[in-house]
C-alpha cells in the first residue's frame, strides 16, 4: 500500500490497520532491514491471551563508519538488552518500538480510536506514537514483552544535528506521556515505578546540587571539579560493566547520554507543545 501523500507514521499505520484482517500484525520502521526468524520469534511470544504485544531488539546498520555511529549502537543495545529485558521479566515493556513490533490485533482494536485521536493541547500528535500505544495497550492490565531473539537493523542519524532533532522529538513525547506513564507503572511491580522515578529523579538532582553550589558562592567551577569527575567516573565504571567495551568509549557514551542530554531534557519540556518533526514545515492546528 502506498499513500497518496506524505500523511505521518500514525496516519498511515491507521491506512494500513483499515485494511487488513490478521488477527496478528507487524510493525516495521520503512529504514529497518530484519533478520532471518525475527517475525516467527515475535509472533511466538504472543502465546497467551494477556500477552498483547511483543518487540524485538533494533541495532545500528553496521558499517558504523564514525564515532557517532558506534555510540549510537550502544545506546539501543543498552535500551533494548538491559531496560527491555528487565521490564520484559515484569511482562511490562514500557515502549513497544515500531522499528519491530507484533501486536495482537483483537487489543489494538480496544484503544484504536484513543490511539489516532490523541491530542495535546488542541494540536494533534504526530510523533511520538510507539509508548502512547504500548500505554494504551497496557492499561487494561495486559501483557508486552521483548524478544531479544527477534533482532533488526535501521538507519543512524546522518549527522550530530538529526540526532538532536530525534532525541527532541522522542523526549517532547515521552514527557507528553509521563503522567500516563506513572499511573500505569504504579498499578505494576515496584520495580518498574522505581526504575522510571530513578531515571528522572538523577538529572533533577544532579542540576539542584550546581544551583545550590551556586547559591552558597562556591561556583560552577569548583562543583563541577568535584560532581562532574566523580560521576563520570561511576557512570563510565558500570557501562563498561553492562557491555564489555573499552573506557574510552563508554566515556564518550557517558558524556553524550548521561550529561549532554541535560540540556535536551530542558529545551523539550520549555518546548512541549511543538509538534514539528524537525526536517518538515510546521504542522497547522486542526
């Protein structure tokens, strides 16, 4: 099926779910290449009626020709082999990526209409579709999982400047949908609300310690001398632990992910509302 005209993931995903009967369905981003046995694992793991979907693991498409590429990878093999996995043992992944996804289509049926309508702020959504979905699909008290025997490559950012707008465009959605967020990880296993407070909680500590630094006349310099060495320091120390890799790379990964995007954090939520994809004209209030 080929659209007339470029209408946005969401839209087309609707087209493509209008016109089909299978009671399983696939999502594939259109720059993911899959591996051999990677649909036939998925649709394996739907094997209750609680489970409603189930994603797979995404890597970078090799070569990875720069530095950028290489941390690229780690960051999905870290978010897909050590954050899915352990939601996955809660049977609650909390963000069902559509690069690789099976759904159980009886479910998607369910919150379809909650799915294609969602608004923020009078402007309709057109990103950030993959965890609104996988919320959607989980509040009910059902079932997702990973499969890391499922496995695809897809595309790297081009550049330093497509990472960033990606990276906006995945933080704005994901604030978009954290309330959300919270009231489905407290009805699940305490681990799950744990893992996401901790996630947010450490950026907000880490940017309270320097604006106390700075209201006690210590200065930036001399809080960063001794913050910024002792947390690099730990933060590189366990991402060599959970990948195996060399120092000098997971210092890179440290400083890109953990400290550069602080910055990123804060412009997304000044930033909300916008519903731009980054590389598109504005989209008009409906």
């Amino acid at each position: 099926m080929r659209l007339p005209e470029r209408r946005g993931k969401r839209l087309a995903q609707h087209a493509a779910f209008q016109d089909c009967s299978a009671e399983v369905i696939v999502s594939v981003d259109s720059d993911t290449v899959i591996d051999p046995g990677a649909i036939t694992a998925l649709v394996g793991a739907l094997d209750g009626a609680d489970v409603v979907a189930a994603t797979g693991t995404v890597t970078i498409q090799p070569p990875l020709r720069t530095v950028l590429h290489r941390l690229l990878d780690m960051r999905y093999r870290l978010l897909h082999e050590t954050g899915r996995a352990a939601h996955s043992f809660h049977d609650a992944v909390l963000c069902c990526g559509g690069a690789l996804t099976a759904y159980r289509r009886s479910a998607l049926l369910a919150v379809w209409p909650d799915y294609i309508s969602q608004r923020f702020r009078r402007v309709a959504c057109n990103h950030g579709e993959d965890m609104y979905l996988t919320l959607l699909l989980l509040r009910p008290g059902r079932a997702t999982r990973f499969v890391p025997q499922a496995s695809a490559r897809t595309q790297a950012p081009r550049d330093a400047g497509d990472l960033l707008r990606q990276q906006l465009r995945w933080t704005r959605s994901y604030y978009r949908d954290f309330v959300m967020l919270l009231r489905i990880v407290r009805a699940r296993p305490r681990y799950l609300l744990a893992d996401v407070v901790a996630g947010e909680l450490l950026p907000v500590m880490l940017l309270l310690s320097g604006a106390s630094a700075l209201l006690a006349g210590q200065g930036l310099l001399g809080w960063a001398a001794v913050v910024a060495p002792a947390a690099l320091v730990v933060d590189t120390a366990v991402t060599v632990y959970l990948t195996g890799l060399g120092p000098a790379l997971c210092l890179g990964y440290v400083v890109i992910w953990h400290w550069m995007s602080l910055p990123v954090r804060c412009w997304a939520l000044l930033t909300l509302g916008n519903q731009e994809w980054g590389t598109r004209g504005r989209t008009p209030r409906t």
